[in-house]
C-alpha cells in the first residue's frame, strides 16, 4: 500500500507520540508523527501521521488506554 497521511483523533495532548507510533506500526511503517493544531496556536490531542501501510487501520484503535478514531 501507499505512504498516507492519517489523523488520529480523540487522544489526550499530553499523549508520548511514542505510544502513537508504536500502536500504528502493527499496521505499517510510520515515517512521521506531529501534532494536529487549532487556529494556528493550540495543540490539540489529535495527531496527524505519515505511514507506509502494510494493512488498513481499523476505525476505532486504543493507544495508550484511550479510545481513538
């Protein structure tokens, strides 16, 4: 499959993107990942990431105990 783009929703923005980058790689190889900002000056918990898949995504995912889309 493609490199994509994917944002990963509803996680708190204290979140390592360590935790994020190691629940996506059971799913392919994650090049980048950074966070998603609000009006060009607030981090949000909304992570936007770069990945080479190897397998779709499902929907719902829990990283790090919490419930992300």
């Amino acid at each position: 499959m493609p490199i994509t783009g994917v944002i990963v929703q509803e996680l708190p923005y204290h979140m390592p993107d360590g935790l994020v980058r190691a629940a996506l790689s059971a799913f392919g190889e994650v090049k980048f990942v950074s966070f998603r900002w609000a009006l060009q000056r607030f981090r949000t918990g909304d992570r936007i990431v770069t990945i080479n898949l190897r397998q779709s995504i499902p929907r719902h995912i829990v990283i790090g105990g919490y419930n992300a889309t």
